[in-house]
C-alpha cells in the first residue's frame, strides 16, 4: 500500500475514533506526538522529574578546578521514550549550556526555572532509546532546600562536598529527578593532581597527566539521583574488604581523621550485622566519604559512600549505612513517605547500639527524645506520612518513624517482625515502594489487621497511649 492510502487511513481513522484524553502513543507506524510532562507530580516537589522518558544511565564527565570554582562538564544521558515525544524536559539548575544533541543531531532548548525543555528533531517514538548530550560550563549553584539547608555543589575549602537529597542532582547534571527513576551511572572527574575526586560505586581507574587527576568511577546497580555524588578535596584514601569481601573505600578529610576513626573502623562490622538481620548488602562496594563542610551540617546516604560534613560517631556511620538497604536500594514512590527511608535507618541505628553493647531499643524507644516526650509536646502533632516539605528531614520522619518500627515489632513479635524488614529489602531491591504496601506486608507477614495500629501511628496526629 502506497504512503497515501496509509495516510488516508489514519485520517479516517483520527475522525472515527475519539482521541484518548491522555497522551497514548499512537499505533505502530502512527505516531501521536505530544510533549513529556514537566514534572511528576511529587506531593512536595511537583516539578520534580519528568514525563515521557525513562533514564537507563547517566555518563557525567567534568573538569573541576576549585581555585576557580568553574567546571567544565559534558553529560550524556541514555534514555527509552514512554510516549511519542516531540518535546521533552530535563531537570538542570547548572551552569551555562553550550551545546545539547539528542542522538547525533543538535537540539533547541530553552531554560525556566529547573526545567531544561528540549525539542529534539527528528521526534522520538515510544521504545526509541536515545541519548542526550549536554555541554554546559561555569560555577553549579547551591541549591537551597525549604528547610533552609543547603545542597547541590558545595564549595569547600579545598574542593566540593556534594549531597543532593532531595533535590540538589540538578545544580551539577542535567536529571529526571525523582527517585522513581533509577538508572546507572559513571562519573569521569578530572581534578587538579592532589586532589581526590570520590564517586559512587567502583574505582575504575585514576591516571594523571599534566598536574590532572581523572577518576573513573562507575555505579552498576541502579541509582536515585538525590544518592550521586563526586565530593572531592584532600582525602585520606583507605582500601579495605569487609570479612565477607565487600571492598570498602574510605575517603576522610586529614583534619578529621582522628575523630572519625573509631566510626570508619566499625563500617565492616556495621555492614554485616545489618546483612544478617536486612539481608544480603545491595551493592558491589561501601565506604564513606568523611570532608569538612561546615555549612552543610547533615550527613546523606550516597550510594555505596555515604558523605558526612564532619567527622562522625558511630550511630551516625549505622544511620547512613542502614539507609543503603532502606533508601538506596528500597526507594521512595513519593517523598512525603519519607519515614520509610528516616525511621528504617533511625530504628537500625538503634539495633545497631543494642548489638555493640549499648542502650537496649527499647531503652531508646524510652527515652525523652523518643516515647518519652510530653504528650502536650508538638512532636506528637506531625503526622508521620506527611510531615510536609520543610520538616521532611525534621524529628519526626527520624523518631516517630524509628518508634513506629518498634512498637510494631512488639505488637507482631520478633519472628514476624524480622521476617518483615528482611522480605521488604528482599521484595524491593532496586525497586520503589510505599507505606500502602509496608502495611499489607506487614499484615501479610502477621497474619493480623494492622489498621488501627498504622493510623495511629503513621497516618493520625497525637501521642500514642494504646496500640
Ligand atoms: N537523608 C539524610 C540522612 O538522614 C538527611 C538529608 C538531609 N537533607 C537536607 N537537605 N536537609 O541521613
Ligand atoms: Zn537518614
């Protein structure tokens, strides 16, 4: 059949069939074009990632002078198109673009905001994988987040802390940023020689020539963009393995090496105590990236190295650590369910004191910062599941979320309990997930209803009194 008779086709087909009010792509061969959302929608960060594409992997290379501050930086992005798309965004808050091709052909774009809108021509079709190009060069902006801390490209004395939870990623690459689209990354650094440029996942190589450093780093399991970092300054490098053979890399700031050391030492034991009880660890490598960044005052659990600003103590090392099974690799739908990530890696931490001879959990779950809190305190008047955008890092998502864990562990016993957060690594590895579906797991996993239990500790205001 000639191309006219198929065209004829389609337009008495678009005139029989009332188009859908979605953006469906068309029929094989009959593409419907229409441009991916601007963003996904998050309850508390809307613009935040994208329609119409899904990132397979991120390859981010960049020069970073930090006497300068300037980099100079070239990010690729492999992507599968979900819709047919004559016009997509990006999320990039970075410096200056020079250049930006999708596949091999040059695109138009403009900038609003976070959003990066590309056209790309020819248009993409639903399955196309393509790649996008993005050249861009000057100083990343540090992004500051609605509870007044500070993200994205951190300057530091001598280098860069960079964490980018929950929305920093796009200060120093262009993004779909939203942890429900997880993709690998490599990370191509080049520094000035003497400086130590730290990635997540595995050190591929590191060559040096006239006075610069490149470190290859690459990230094979998949990866939220809020967890990626290259922090780089003066470090201390240490190699290590764990006794079941995870290779473990420590970068520390030498002015903190002496205070951090008691919690670098313990990363092993930390990591295989949790793999007994969360199951096996989720990633090829650990570690962790110890830097001075006075301004930035929080630590973040970056894929397999987790970055403090300062030197930390051990219950900080296990919090950070836990999250790599409950964060990283168990991931967010959306982020006001951020107590899945923060009472996880609080209640670990916990478990982790009980373990090495410390107050017992229950003790904890006690004390005043915790259960022992004056029913009348306005702790008790933010509920759980959504504490909204500025307190999503605030005591409650820790502490309420962590006493949650407890009291259920009580309510279901140990054996159902365990069973429990084992299986939700287990089920969830690299995946995303939410509270709806840890409250069927956990009435699956105890055979009980859980209802009145889960609202009234994660969904209703007021202090607990029975449960
Ligand atoms: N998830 C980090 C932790 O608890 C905290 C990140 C805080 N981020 C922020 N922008 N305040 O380990
Ligand atoms: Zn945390």
């Amino acid at each position: 059949r000639g191309a006219a008779a198929v065209a004829a086709l389609c337009t008495l087909a678009s005139l029989q069939l009332a188009p859908p009010a979605y953006a469906a792509p068309g029929a094989p061969g009959h593409p419907r074009y229409s441009a991916g959302a601007p963003g996904l929608g998050d309850p508390y960060f809307p613009d935040q990632g994208n329609g119409g594409y899904d990132v397979r992997h991120y390859d981010i290379a960049f020069r970073y002078d930090p006497a300068t501050r300037r980099m100079d930086a070239t990010s690729t992005i492999t992507a599968v198109a979900t819709q047919d798309l004559d016009r997509f965004d990006l999320d990039f808050r970075g410096p200056d673009i020079s250049s930006l091709k999708v596949g091999e052909h040059p695109a138009s774009f403009t900038r609003t905001g976070q959003e990066l809108v590309v056209t790309p021509r020819p248009k993409l079709k639903t399955g196309d994988t393509f790649t996008v190009q993005v050249a861009y060069a000057g100083t990343p902006p540090v992004i500051t987040d609605p509870d007044g801390s500070i993200e994205g490209w951190v300057p530091t004395d001598d280098g860069a802390f960079v964490p980018g939870e929950p929305q920093g990623a796009p200060s120093w690459f262009p993004a779909n940023d939203h942890p429900t689209d997880k993709a690998t990354f490599t990370f191509h650094a080049t520094v000035p020689e003497g400086i130590t440029a730290v990635g997540n996942g595995r050190l591929v190589s590191q060559k040096t020539s006239g006075g610069w450093t490149t470190f290859l780093w690459d990230s094979s399991e998949p990866m939220a963009t809020y967890l990626a970092t290259v922090t780089l300054g003066n470090f201390t490098v240490d190699r290590s393995t764990t006794p079941s053979g995870i290779p473990v890399y420590t970068a520390v700031d030498p002015r903190l090496v002496t205070q951090s050391a008691a919690a670098v030492a313990k990363i092993p034991d930390i990591v295989e105590y949790f793999s007994t009880i969360f199951g096996p660890y989720p990633f090829g490598s650990t570690g962790a990236i110890i830097d001075r960044a006075p301004d930035v005052g929080y630590a973040l659990e970056s894929q397999t190295k987790p970055i403090f600003s300062s030197a930390p103590g051990v219950g900080t090392m296990a919090h950070e650590l836990a999250h790599q099974w409950y964060g990283d690799s168990v991931s967010l739908t959306k982020w006001s369910d951020i107590w899945l990530n923060e009472g996880f890696a609080t209640y670990a931490s916990w478990l982790w004191t009980e373990h090495s001879g410390g107050t017992t959990a229950q003790a904890t779950f006690n004390s005043g910062s915790n259960y022992g809190r004056a029913a009348t305190s306005s702790f008790w008047q933010t509920v759980t599941t959504d504490p909204g955008p500025v307190d999503m890092f605030g005591n409650v998502p820790y502490n309420r979320g962590a006493m949650t864990l407890h009291a259920l562990r009580g309510k279901i016993g140990d054996a159902a309990f365990f069973r429990l957060v084992k299986e939700w690594a287990t089920d969830h590895r690299y995946g995303n997930t939410d509270t709806a579906a840890f409250i069927t797991h956990a009435e699956r996993v105890s055979g009980m209803n859980l209802t009145s239990f889960f609202n009234t500790w994660l969904h209703q205001k007021g202090k607990p009194t029975t449960w």
